[in-house]
C-alpha cells in the first residue's frame, strides 16, 4: 500500500483506518454523538444570552495567564470564548449557584481556552481524555 503523506493510523486502539491526525471519521462522529450537543451539556439560551455576552464585554481581550506570553501576563488576543472559572460549570451546578451569571466567567482567545481545557483536572469528561 503506498504510503500517504500527513495520514496516520486512527488514535482508537485497534483501528486500521487512516485520519490526517488523531481519529478516523467514524471514530470521531461517535465522540460527538456521546459527547452531546451544547444543549444537552446545559448551554441553553441563558448562556448564550447572558453569560457569554457579559463575559466578553467584561474581558475583550483574552486574561490568560498561561506562562509563554511574558512571566504570567495576558497574551492580549481578542476574546472568543466565555470560559467559566474559576469553577467550571460542572462544578457551579453542583454548589447549586448560577451557572449563566457572567462574574463566573472570564474572556480567552481561541488557542488559550483549548489549552486551558485541555489541561484542565475539572473537566475529566474533555475532549483529550476521550
């Protein structure tokens, strides 16, 4: 078989399928399928109304402050994304507080808020531990 340039073999043990990185498509439609969608992880109509709207006019600007932009300073990106912290949403529920309310929240651009998600030890249901 010849060999395909940037195409590896899917991530999920035991799969002989190729992907241009991590999963192969059928692996990768059945994360989602269990992951759910924004709905049902419980982003209805309050976050997109007011949580994320709030959160982004507080912090315009990304407030990461993720070592690699300058001895813990904010990268100073645009904002994308409305991350709750510094309790994750998971966690607020749980204490029984307001999960929309945007003073639980802060302002990331796209690459710190994957990052931040990523390494995240809350979110033991994020997509890297999949």
């Amino acid at each position: 078989m010849p060999r395909r340039t940037g195409w590896r073999v899917c991530s999920v043990p035991g799969c002989p399928e190729f992907s241009q990185g991590g999963r192969c498509p059928d692996h990768r439609s059945e994360a989602e399928q269990r992951r759910g969608s924004a709905r049902q992880r419980g982003y209805g109509k309050a976050h997109e109304q007011r949580f994320r709207p709030g959160v982004l006019a507080a912090n315009p600007t990304c407030v990461c402050t993720e070592q690699g932009h300058g001895h813990g300073s904010p990268c100073g990106q645009r904002s994308v994304h409305a991350d709750h912290w510094p309790l994750s949403r998971r966690q607020l529920v749980e204490q029984g507080k307001d999960p929309d309310d945007p003073a639980n929240g802060r302002g990331l651009c796209g690459p710190c808020h994957s990052k931040e998600t990523a390494n995240s030890p809350e979110q033991a249901g994020g997509w890297n531990r999949r």
